[in-house]
RNA sequence: UGGGCCGUCGACUAAUGGUAGGUCAAGUGCCUUUGGAGCACUUUGUCUAGGUUCGAAUCCUAGCGGCCCAGCCA
C-alpha cells in the first residue's frame, strides 16, 4: 500500500473496501467476481462493472473471479461464453477463477434440502398464475399459499422426485418460507427452483430443475468467498433476500454493494433488446460497429485503453444519471491521438490537375508519421500531376470564414506545394467536376516559401495515379435522440433507429501505405477522423470504418452561420 | 399507492461539519504544414423550506422531484 494518501478520486465502494480493511473485516482479503449471464455479448455498460470488479481487487491485492450466472438454460448458449470471455481479455483483465454457478448445482441442491428439513423451503403445487395472485400488490399483503405448512417429509419426497424428472414444467416449486406480508415483495416466500425440461450448456440433461438468480448468486459468492460483490441498483430490493439465504445456512457471509448502471445518451445498453435489433437484422450482427458492445466498439476501432479511461473517469456511485456520449469519444480520440498514424485519404474526391507540374514526373514527398509521437518516423508519400482532394475542401463560391480552395485562392497540400485554383470544369449538372491549379516550386514539402506568404488553409491529397480504392463505412449515432427508450404511443425503441447511422462510401481514395492495412489497424485519416480498417474487403477493396471524427471546428462555424 | 434507493455546474463526479474542486461539453484567445492536437482563460451548480451549529452540500425535520420492485428472467 502506498504511503501517500491515494490521489485518485474515489468513490464509495472503494470507501466501503478501505473501510473493511480498516476494520479488518474479511482478514484484509479483497475478493470480487464479474458474474455475467451467457445471453448475449457484453456492451460497454458491462465494460464499467469490469472495471470496477477487476480493477477494484487489482488494486487492493485482491482476486477477481469470472463466474458464467448460467441458471437458465432457455437461453444462455456457448456463444457467448466465449465472446464474454474474449471480451473481458480484450479489455486487459485476467480472472483468477473461471467459475459457473452451474458448477454449485450440487452443493445448491444439498442447501436447499438443508432449508426444507430447517422448516424454510417447501414444494408448491400453485400455478404461476396462481403464485402472483397469492403473492399480493405494492401496497396489499400477499397470502400464503395452501401448501406453505406441508410437513419437512413432504417437501423433501416432492423435492427429490422435482429432481428425478416426475413432474412437469410449471408444475411446482421450491419456495422459501419467509413472510408473505412482507412490504418487500422479494421476501414473499421467493421461488428457488423451478422445474425447466431444458438442455443446459454445460449440464446437458443431468437436471431438470434449476435455481433461481436469488438462490444461487448470494451461495456462489459465499462459495467463492467473495468479499464484496457489486451489482447494480435493482438488486437493492434483493440485498435482505441475498443476506437471508446465507445467514439461514450459516455459510461465509459475502457482502453485496450496490451501484448505478451505466446509462449512455444516444445509445441502449440493455441485452433484450440489443438481441432484439440483431434478430430483426435492424444491425449486422452483435459486432456491427454502430453496437455499443464490446465486439462492436472495438470492431469500430475503440481501444481497451480508452474505455477503461473512460469508465475511470465516470465514477461510481448510486446517482441514476446518463452520460454523454461526447465523453466517451472524448476518451477514444485522446487515446487514438497519440498511438494512430497519420495518412492521407479522400473520401469524397475531386480531381485536381496541376497545370505546371510536369507530365510524368512523381515525386515522393515525407510525411510525418505521427506529430505526436517522434519515434513513429516518417514515410515517403508520392506527388504527380493528378491528385485527389476532397469535395469538401473546395467551394467555387466560398461563403465567409471559409479557408479553403477556391477559384484563384491558394492552399497548401499537406507535404505537398502550395497551389492556388485558375479554373474548373463543371458537368451538365452544374457540379464542380475538376478543378484546375498552378503549383509553386517554391513550396516543396508544402514549406512556406522564401518570400513568406502565408496560407490560411492546409488540406490533403491523394495521388491519382497511385491511390488505392478503398471503401470508408461512415457511422452516426445508432439512434436518432438522446433517450432511445422514449417512445411515443403504441411504438417501441426501434422506432427511434436513426436512418442515417451508416453511410457507404465506395469510391474512395487512400494513400499507397494503405494498401497492406490489416483488419483492426488504426488510422487518423488527416482532417477527418480516426479509422479502423475492417475484415470485411468486398471486391478487394479495402474497408475502414470511422470509428469516430475529428473535432470540427469549421462544421461549428458553418453551423452556427446558418 | 407499501417498500427500497437517489437529488451538487448543461452532463458525470469530488469535497466525509471548515476555501464548492476535477473531467466532458460550451465559449474566448494563443499557437499551428491537420480548422486536428496543445496551451491559457471564461461562463454555469449544492432540489425547496425550516432547524441544529461559530460554521451545513454534508447533521435533523418536513416537503418536492426522479429511479427500482408485483418473472417459475438475471
């Protein structure tokens, strides 16, 4: 432990762990679990709870364990165990123990015949239906159930022939005997296990019954010895229910801690209906980049560093809020910034001809690698006669504040020459098509020449003659308002899907460098954003996804003009 | 409505009875071979009302507002 006072904000579980350690509470033992269900992938949501688990026993010298909650087998599958586990990897962190509840389906059983001969469990025979009507509202006690005060031998013969298969789905139930008034509708004598005729991923048909989430995660936890176990707040309901099944068994007395669930503007993060968008096909699958899971972001090209800056600097607390999504690209480009080389790519191109630059000459040009970084060098990027700019970068009727080319305007070509605009070709639609220039020998390298002229604006280029096509998968926000969730009558969140949030471009331009790019390699494409290159290469080309833009100042200017 | 939890700049989060601070966003300026990055500066906040105290974001009381719970889901 440090000497100084720990710098770091903190927040209050981590107040929670140093007062334990102050009182000695677990014998200064720090041991968590990250317990994710195998239904789906997990999203950045589950990236903050992984932090908080791992990174919370990391720094206390403490253990993490990465326990599968498997107690459904209607729908958990080996899928996403293995994409639950890539994930957590990806992100940086190392389990200690690789556990699954349905490894304490035994020890489970055994506990709850231990319950039913202490007079606290019994066999229902009531029908779900009929479960909810006895177990009352919000404000009426419920009632108890006619088979409540079955004798310990009953409930244990029923019980045993649960396992053995003899009874039906829905057909009874292992109830914990608590009270059935309480004003907290948990402890209105709970189901722990129901009777599912269900394959199960791991077990196969060794059962028949399995345990509900409050029956089995406070045991598993106790099981692991697990000194704290954070989930999110509506588990706070559950928290009596969790204490009251390991105090009735008399087993180690793991602590749950409540915290607030990440909430991100602009995006959903719930694996109902995630699973929902990949089954209606409204996305390509759990890893279309626009997802906000961890397959997603970083098939979009986000680094493990930056979500985990990411999800230090939110904090933990019990504050039901949203974020930003802004802080989240905020991480991602200070990140990208100072690990992603630069190239130069033309997503939209114009072709411009250099009226005085010689025919066939091609010269190679240095350009800087990474400005931020010296130790990434610097690369040799062809020059000729036709280059590519972008559409953007040139305006034949410049509106004001704009830097930019235009007709009789000079710019510098990023490592290139200064060029000032003599004419342009327009086709029958009155679009601009080509744009003619004169270069200035001077300016090699894209220097300010000796006389001192200045330029107001620096934008790049592509060679024609030695681009290499490529096709660039621009994303916007998956949905179109802040709150996907709000929904007007009668319509549901996919309502809120924004039409907009991948556009294609095929027809664009990069440098030759980009050639070789492998799937998953970062870029800062200069002046217009960080882009990972995909797997995906349709008819050979190249494919990068934005993974998020540049800062646009120009686009602020423009905007607030209008 | 019974119960549980939560209210601090626009967003998130610190301050643990003693100077309301940080990050993001927004804005201004500097700088710039990326209108990027960086740097500097600026704006905006303790839900309300009472009380305790020399002193309250913090403690007490009462309001107000928000979230969660009536699965044989987790």
């Amino acid at each position: 432990m440090p000497e100084e006072p720990e710098s770091r904000p903190s927040n209050f579980v981590r107040d929670i762990i140093l007062d334990d350690l102050k009182t000695n509470k677990f014998q200064g033992r720090v041991q968590t679990r990250f317990p994710p269900e195998p239904n789906g992938y997990l999203h950045i949501g589950h990236a903050k709870a992984i932090c908080l688990d791992f990174g919370l026993a990391d720094e206390f010298g403490g253990h993490t364990n990465l326990r599968f909650d498997d107690t459904n087998p209607s729908k958990e599958e080996t899928e996403y165990v293995d994409s639950i586990m890539e994930d957590v990897m990806w992100l940086g962190f190392h389990w200690d123990g690789l556990f699954y509840a349905s490894d304490y389906f035994e020890q489970l059983y055994a506990w709850a015949v231990q319950l039913i001969k202490a007079g606290k469990a019994y066999v229902d025979d009531l029908s779900a239906d009929e479960i909810r009507k006895y177990r009352g509202t919000l404000t009426e006690p419920g009632k108890d159930s006619p088979f409540r005060n079955r004798p310990v031998e009953e409930n244990l013969n029923l019980f045993e022939r649960m396992r053995a298969g003899e009874f039906p789905d829905g057909s009874r139930t292992l109830r914990a005997k608590i009270d059935m008034a309480s004003p907290n509708l948990n402890l209105r004598d709970p189901v722990m296990y129901r009777v599912l005729h269900t394959e199960h991923h791991r077990t196969g048909k060794n059962w028949c019954i399995y345990p509900m989430y409050d029956y089995a995660h406070g045991q598993s936890d106790s099981l692991e010895r697990v000194t704290h176990s954070m989930c999110t707040l509506e588990f706070e309901d559950h928290r009596p229910l969790y204490n009251w099944f390991i105090q009735q068994l008399g087993i180690f007395p793991s602590q749950q801690i409540e915290f607030d669930r990440l909430n991100l503007t602009y995006t959903l993060l719930s694996k109902r209906k995630l699973l929902q968008l990949v089954q209606e096909k409204r996305v390509s699958g759990w890893d279309d980049p626009r997802m906000p899971t961890i397959s997603g972001i970083r098939r979009r090209g986000y680094t493990p560093e930056a979500i985990r800056n990411f999800c230090g600097a939110i904090g933990v607390s019990k504050t039901n809020g949203s974020i930003e999504l802004a802080m989240l690209e905020h991480f991602v480009r200070e990140d990208l910034n100072k690990r992603a080389p630069r190239v130069m790519a033309v997503l939209r191109p114009l072709k411009v001809v250099i009226d005085n630059y010689p025919e066939n000459q091609v010269e190679e040009m240095d350009a800087v690698n990474n400005p931020e970084d010296a130790d990434a060098g610097t690369r040799k990027v062809p020059f000729s006669r036709v280059i590519y700019i972008e559409q953007d970068d040139f305006r034949e009727d410049p509106p004001k504040q704009y830097f930019r080319l235009s007709p009789g305007r000079e710019v510098r070509l990023r490592y290139g020459y200064f060029v000032t605009c003599t004419s342009l070709v327009k086709n029958d639609n009155d679009e601009v098509v080509e744009v003619h220039c004169t270069y200035d020998p001077a300016t090699r390298g894209g220097n300010s020449p000796p006389d001192g002229r200045k330029v107001k604006a620096t934008i790049h280029w592509v060679s024609a003659a030695h681009a290499v096509d490529a096709e660039v998968r621009l994303y916007e926000n998956l949905f179109a308002c802040e709150d996907p969730n709000r929904t007007s009558e009668g319509e549901d969140f996919t309502a809120n899907l924004n039409p907009l949030s991948l556009e294609v471009l095929s027809e664009c331009k990069v440098e030759p460098s980009l050639a070789v790019a492998t799937a998953g390699s970062r870029y800062q494409f200069e002046r217009l954003g960080y882009f990972c290159a995909d797997r995906d290469s349709p008819a050979g080309k190249v494919v990068f996804n934005r993974t998020v833009a540049l800062k646009d100042t120009w686009a602020k200017i423009e905007k607030k003009g209008k």
